[in-house]
C-alpha cells in the first residue's frame, strides 16, 4: 500500500538544481526522492533542536 501524497512545487536556483541532480545520478535516485529525503532530513533535525531550546531556559520563551 502507498502513502498519500501531496505535491510540492517550487523553483530553486539553477546552480542548486545542478548540485541537486549531479547528486541524485551519483546516488542513483530520484532529483524528488533526494529532495523529499532532505526536507525530511531537516524536519527531523529542526524537531530536535526545537526540543532541546525549548527544554533549556537559556533559550525558552516562557522563562
């Protein structure tokens, strides 16, 4: 069974294009897996040090 997807559009810098697509050939994956892997990649580490700041009072909003 696969996942419901939505679509996500958006235009990048040509020069970030051409990283992204040399990239995805040397892995042998798709430009989109790439970049669904990376945002992911990135979500998961913003939760994290969200997390963290948000457990440490330094840098808490509701000190």
């Amino acid at each position: 069974m696969s996942k419901i997807r939505a679509v996500m559009v958006f235009h990048a810098p040509v020069e970030l294009y051409e990283e992204t697509q040399k990239i995805a050939s040397e892995e042998m994956i798709s430009i989109s897996s790439l970049c669904r892997k990376s945002l992911k990649d990135m979500i998961d580490n913003y939760k994290i040090v969200k997390q963290q700041s948000d457990n440490n009072q330094l840098f808490s909003v509701n000190r």
